[in-house]
C-alpha cells in the first residue's frame, strides 16, 4: 500500500457508518446490549475468516462459494445467498450454552442481513465501488470487511485508500427497522410462535440445499484446483466496463 492505512484511520474515515452500526445494535438488542455488541463484533470477525479460509482449499465445504466464483447464473447466486443467511446458524450452540448474556438472536438477524444485502446488493447489484470486483480478480485480497481486511493486511494493493462504507448505512436502518418490527409481532404469542416455525422450515430447506449443492458440486463439478483464473474474470476492458463501470482505472 503506497499510504498508511489502519484500523484507527478506518474508523475516523467512517464515523458515520460506525455510529449507525453502534445505534442498531443497541436498538436492536436492548434491552440485552452488551450481548448485542458481542455477538455483532464475534460475527463480524467469524465472517471474516470463514471467508479467507474458504479459499485455501477446494473441498465438500467449500465448493459452493468457489463455484459462486466460478460461475455467474442464478443458482451460483441463490445458493450463495443461502449459505450466507445460514451463517446465523453457527450462533444457537453458543446461544444453548451460554444462554442470552451473551449471544442475542436479533443482533444475529441484523448482523446476517446486513452481510448478506451489502454482498449480493451492494457490490453485486449497485457496483458501489471497486473493492469486491478486486476480490473476484484476487481471491485472496478484499476478503471483507474492508477494516478486517486493513487489521489483517489482506487489503488488495490496488486499493490504496480505505473504503468509504457509507453505503452500509440505508441497509442497517432498513433492516433495523424490519427487525424492530419483528420484535413487535414477536409480542403475540400466536404469531411468535408462527414466526419461530417459518424460521425453522427456512433453516432446514437451507441447510438441505447447501448440503446436497455442496457433495453434488464436489464430485460432479470438474475444474483445475491449481488454476487461479476463473472462467467469468472479465479481461476485455470492453466487458469489464459492464460488470464495472470504473475498471479502466483499476488496470492503471
């Protein structure tokens, strides 16, 4: 990196997008705050890695995120999709055992939709900037997000600058307030109760389409495991134009 990026220049550069993020979590999670905070920054950090780690190695767990590297069709992006809302998944063991003073389920919630929006919306529909395009031509760089990235020198070279993260914020007050309203309903023991099936019916079906996606791309999907290029990089400047349209200045 030609400048001197870290974690404290990261937050002062975005303030604004840490506030609304410190805000949604005590109102999300209040009146069990300090959970809220622990459970927000421990997924924060878990994603993080579970992604960079992802791409060490191509394996039965992996295989769905590569393929979603790989390929770019709907089921590339549906099935991405679902494996990363089953990302909450990974919080009711700690939930069972530690119980609500440390683990809160509504800052789960917020923290799942809000990877999932700001991947698949964000950068993958809006084009905000530049920075998951880089991860898709380096793999191992711009793993997300852009402060775990700075922490832990896995920033791409070609992003210089720390990333402008304003853009979280519409997805954290529109989830917040999906969440607030959740909580409402939540009130009414009948629909408590429906509510608490739905998510349940939504676990299973996830965890079913994962899985089976998961051994049938590992045995039936051929590709080179030593090959580094994927077959949907755009190279031609003209194509990078409409996945991107700010790549002429990334090849600079």
């Amino acid at each position: 990196m030609e400048k001197n990026i870290n974690v404290i220049t990261s937050i002062k550069t975005n303030y604004l997008s840490w506030i609304v993020i410190i805000l949604c979590v005590i109102i999300v999670s209040h009146p069990s705050i300090i959970a809220g905070f622990i459970t927000f920054f421990s997924l924060l950090f878990f994603a993080y890695f579970v992604h960079r780690f992802s791409h060490f190695s191509r394996n039965v767990f992996t295989i769905l995120h590569h393929y979603h590297h790989e390929n770019d069709n709907f089921f590339s992006h549906f099935s991405q999709i679902l494996l990363e809302l089953s990302l909450g998944l990974t919080v009711l063991p700690y939930y069972y055992f530690l119980g609500s003073d440390y683990v809160d389920i509504w800052t789960t919630i917020l923290f799942t939709l809000f990877y999932s929006t700001v991947h698949n919306y964000n950068y993958g529909q809006l084009r905000v900037n530049d920075v998951h395009f880089l991860h898709h031509k380096d793999i191992y760089t711009n793993i997300g997000p852009d402060i775990c990235d700075i922490a832990f020198n896995t920033k791409n070279c070609k992003n210089i600058e720390v990333e402008n993260t304003n853009h979280y914020i519409p997805n954290l007050v529109v989830i917040t307030g999906f969440i607030l309203l959740l909580k409402y309903l939540s009130t009414n023991g009948k629909i408590k109760d429906m509510m608490i099936n739905l998510l349940i019916v939504f676990m299973v079906f996830s965890v079913l389409v994962v899985s089976i996606s998961s051994v049938y791309l590992y045995f039936t999907y051929k590709t080179d495991k030593n090959d580094k290029t994927y077959k949907n990089d755009k190279t031609n400047k003209n194509d990078k134009k409409e996945f991107m349209p700010n790549a002429e200045s990334i090849e600079k």
